[in-house]
C-alpha cells in the first residue's frame, strides 16, 4: 500500500464531510492546487479523520478550499474519492506547509488515513484565466464535474480553439476551467479542460448544435493534442475560511 507522504499537509487540513462552512474560494480565476485520488476501503474512518481535523483550532487558521468528491466514474481507474486542495496563490501553499509541518493533529489525520485509504494518484494544477460559463456554479455538494486530461503539444494552438468552441456552446448550466498540469510522473497529460454544471441533465445536455461544434473542436485540435483520462466527479463537501 503506498502511504500518504507529509506533502498531504498541503490539503489535510481543512476537509471534512459535514457540509459545513462551505465558500467559493475557487471560483476565482487565481486558482493553484493539488489532486489527491485514492481508493477507500474504510468511508468511516474516512470520515471520522477529516471532522477531528477540521473541527481543531489549527485547521481554521489554513488559506486553502478543498473539495471532496465521490468518483462516478473513471473507467478501470481504482481511486474511488478525489480531494482537491485549492489556493488562491503560491505563497498560500507555503503558508499552509508551515502551519503544519510537524503538527499532533497532522499526524493524527495521516494515521487515520492511511488506515482507511490508499493514495493512488496525485498531481498540481493551475488555471491558465481561461474559463466560460456560469460563475455561480462552484464547488458544493452535489455539483458534477466532468474532468478531461490532455497532452498539448502545441497550447498556443489549442487554448484559442477551446475558447471558440466554448464561446459557441456557451450556457448559463454548466462552467468550464482549463489547467494547467505538473508533477504528473510519467502520465503524459499538460492539461485538463473541467466542465461542471449542478445536475447530470445539465452536464450532459441532448444539443446537436452542441455535438457539431465539439466535432469541429476534435477535429481542430487533432493534430495537436491527445485524450489521456476521462473522470467523473460529484462533491461531497466543500470547506473554507
């Protein structure tokens, strides 16, 4: 079993799933993170390891939103639950590490989910300011998130041909990001183009118009990027200063 590594200091802090104190820190175009994937074979333990932690004092001094999700889909993937850590810069990051780093409480929380979870996948995002949609849809429970991963060669190519695509199906039922992808290991992906909308039906809209327009997209772009990983997501829970 790989063990969680103290870098889950950058998002342990300040998750838990009782739907409390939620905000819409990431709705903000300075958006800087890190994804955790994992496969839970304890939900309880889960659970009981984010509320002690974000129910003590040093939890509510951290910067970062995180998000919980459920994976609903990921093909033969084994993570089962995704938590997102988001910053609104760099320094926030550092800020977070220092908090803590060496910590009771974070090692306690490190304890319990190693004793529930299995990490299985991790990586850095940044949004590049390039979004469309609805501003009103963020993080909160229930909402759905489709999350496409792609190896860009040519991003100077690919980011104007998005933005054409998105501005030609543009809805006030779903909003859309592209980030910027590092610390990928050997996964070859750049980016990922997230859309998000507060129900299935929306996300997933029966619109011709809009299956022509991503055809041109593909066909576009085809040249220039590849489709590495598709994932589902809906959020459990949401929390913030």
């Amino acid at each position: 079993m790989k063990q969680l590594p103290s870098l889950l200091s950058v998002f342990a802090l300040i998750f838990a799933i009782n739907l409390a104190n939620a905000d819409d820190h990431s709705s903000s175009d300075n958006i800087y993170g890190f994804v955790y994937n994992f496969n839970v074979s304890n939900p309880a333990g889960v659970v009981e390891a984010l509320t002690e932690y974000w129910s003590s004092p040093l939890a509510k001094k951290n910067p970062a939103t995180v998000i919980l999700r459920q994976i609903v889909s990921n093909g033969d993937d084994p993570a089962t639950h995704s938590l997102a850590v988001v910053y609104s810069s760099m320094a926030e990051i550092d800020e977070t590490n220092a908090l803590n780093n060496g910590t009771q409480e974070m090692q306690n929380f490190l304890a319990k989910m190693n004793a529930s979870a299995t990490l299985t996948s991790e990586g850095m995002f940044a949004s590049i300011g390039v979004t469309s949609g609805n501003p009103t849809i963020v993080p909160a429970p229930g909402r759905y998130t489709i999350a496409t991963s792609l190896a860009v060669s040519d991003p100077a190519a690919y980011v104007p041909a998005w933005q054409k695509y998105t501005a030609a199906v543009k809805s006030d039922s779903t909003a859309t990001n592209l980030f910027a992808l590092n610390g990928m290991g050997k996964e070859p992906s750049t980016h990922v183009v997230t859309v998000s909308a507060n129900s299935m039906a929306e996300l997933f809209p029966q619109d011709p118009k809009m299956q022509a327009e991503l055809n041109a997209l593909m066909a576009e772009v085809k040249d220039i990027r590849t489709i590495e990983n598709r994932v589902l997501y809906v959020d459990l829970a949401v929390f913030g200063n």
